[in-house]
C-alpha cells in the first residue's frame, strides 16, 4: 500500500487557520487520513483548476497529487466559496 506525503501550500495554511476550530479539527483528521490512500470521499474534479477535492462537512480540500505518492494541498475553502 502507498503511503502518501501531505503538504499544505502557504494558502491553504491561510485557509486551514481562518476556519473555527470544531470544524478544523475534523479537518486535519481528514488530512491525515489521506496519507493512508484516497478513500471514497475524495473526487476526481473536471474542468478546474485543481485535480481532486475532499468533503468534510461544509468544506472542501482542493488539491493535486504531483508525484505518485505527494499530495498537495492548493486551498481548503467553505463550499460555497470553492469551485469560484
């Protein structure tokens, strides 16, 4: 199984740190998760600028996996504000 290496860009720390902190928290369990492999939540995106996106509750995490086994991640943004 490929283990998977996260990194946040400078503005999805930006973003990560602007979110209220119950929200936060599942949002880093989520990111941590990701190093295990792309489970079901996480979908394929077309016709965007990022390649993959990650529900957690109301947020998404856009990101691009650059290398087999490097993950970055672009921005983590509210859904309403994501796919702008």
């Amino acid at each position: 199984m490929i283990q998977y290496k996260i990194v946040l860009s400078k503005q999805a720390q930006k973003d990560l740190n602007a979110i209220p902190d119950p929200f936060k928290s599942n949002i880093q369990s989520k990111l941590l998760s990701l190093e295990n492999g792309l489970s079901n939540e996480v979908q394929r995106l077309r016709k965007f600028e990022y390649d993959y996106r990650l529900r957690v509750n109301d947020y998404r995490v856009l990101f691009n996996m650059e290398e087999e086994n490097l993950i970055i991640i672009h921005r983590i943004k509210h859904r309403k504000e994501a796919y702008q």
